[in-house]
C-alpha cells in the first residue's frame, strides 16, 4: 500500500515538474508574441493555454496534499494494531459465545466524513448472511481504536443472538422496527451498545495475554 503511494508521488511531482516546464516555455513565448503582436488572436490564444496549465497544475497540488492526507491517516495501523484489536476481538467471541465469525478491518475515513447524524464515523457494522465486519476508522489512536471496537462489539453480539437485524430501511430489535430516520439517541441498540461497551466483558483492560 505505502509503495503504491510512493510511486503515485513521484508521478505527481514529475507530472508537476513538468507543468511547470510548460509553463515557463508558454510565458517564453507569450513575451515574444507580446513583443511582434498586438492584441491578435494568437495573443488570446496563448493566455487561455496558460490558464489550462495552470489549472492543471493546481489540480495537481490538490490529489498531492489529499493523498498526504490519507496516507497519514492510514500510517498508524500497523500490523501490530490489527493483531491487538483481532486478540481484543476473539476474546469477547469467547466470552459472549458469538457463534458467526467476525473479521475487524480498517477504513479510511476522509475529514468531514460523516454519517447522517453528522458526526465522523469512527466504526461501523456490517451484516452479511455467514460474516459480520467490523470497520474501524484509521484516524483514530489504537485506544480509540479499541473503545470503538467494544462498541461495535455489542452490536456484533445483539446482531448474533438474532436480537437485531440490520434492514435497508431501518432496524429490528427485539421485535420492533425502526426506522432509518430515527434519531440515533432514540435507537435502543444504541442506547444497549452504550450501556454494555465499557461493560467488563467487553473491556480490553480485562483480557489476559
Ligand atoms: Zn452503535
């Protein structure tokens, strides 16, 4: 992942590099049209390429500092990370008998991202038939990491025991449907999930090894 990142940079800075090549030939030649012509076509002509070039140049800089910025984000999950929240993980498995697997992975969250509670979505669950994933935001710190992973968790269990089901439209839990526009506060999964999440069972402090 970081070479590919690496590559693309240095595409970028040679792509920049010559832009900027562009440019000083264009200026180059504007100066002499500025010299010979005066006021033609030929003048207007060369002031709309240089206004393209730079665009493109601008352009440019943008995906550069957007790619900084995610592969900052990105540069702390280390395969450390993905084997302390995976240890985190398959302790509360076994603790809470969670019988379909769950797989934890990171997500790239870009600043500003947020759910419709407009909030930054620091994790998230996804429900397939035989899995369900954790996904876990890169911008946060390993605790953060683990914080979130707990909560989640609990999700994992009420989605588990067949006492939440996650619909297009809308949630079930414990026989009774919500739907998707219903304030977060009001969700009782949620309120369940905030309760439990620094429950011990779901700690990271109380698990061994
Ligand atoms: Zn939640």
């Amino acid at each position: 992942m970081l070479t590919i990142m690496i590559v693309l940079f240095v595409i970028l800075i040679v792509l920049v590099a010559i832009a900027f090549r562009m440019i000083r030939e264009q200026i180059k030649d504007h100066r002499r049209l500025e010299v010979t012509y005066d006021g033609s076509l030929e003048y207007d002509k060369m002031n709309e390429k240089i206004k393209g070039t730079w665009l493109a140049v601008v352009i440019i800089i943008i995906l550069m500092v957007g790619m900084c910025d995610s592969a900052k984000a990105g540069q702390p999950f280390r395969r450390s990370y993905q084997k302390s929240l995976d240890a985190h993980k398959d302790a509360i498995v076994e603790r809470m008998m969670i019988k379909t697997p769950v797989v934890v992975r990171p997500f790239v969250s870009t600043k500003g991202h947020a759910n419709r509670y407009s909030r930054e979505i620091r994790g998230y669950m996804v429900t397939t038939p035989d899995t369900l994933y954790v996904y876990i935001s890169l911008r946060l710190d390993l605790d953060e990491m683990h914080d979130v992973l707990q909560h989640e968790m609990v999700h994992v269990w009420q989605v588990d025991t067949g006492e939440l089901r996650v619909l297009r439209n809308g949630w079930v839990f414990r026989g009774n449907f919500y739907p998707i526009d219903t304030p977060y506060a009001e969700l009782p999964h949620e309120k369940e999930a905030f309760m439990l999440e620094s429950n011990r069972i779901f700690r990271k402090e109380s698990i061994h090894g």
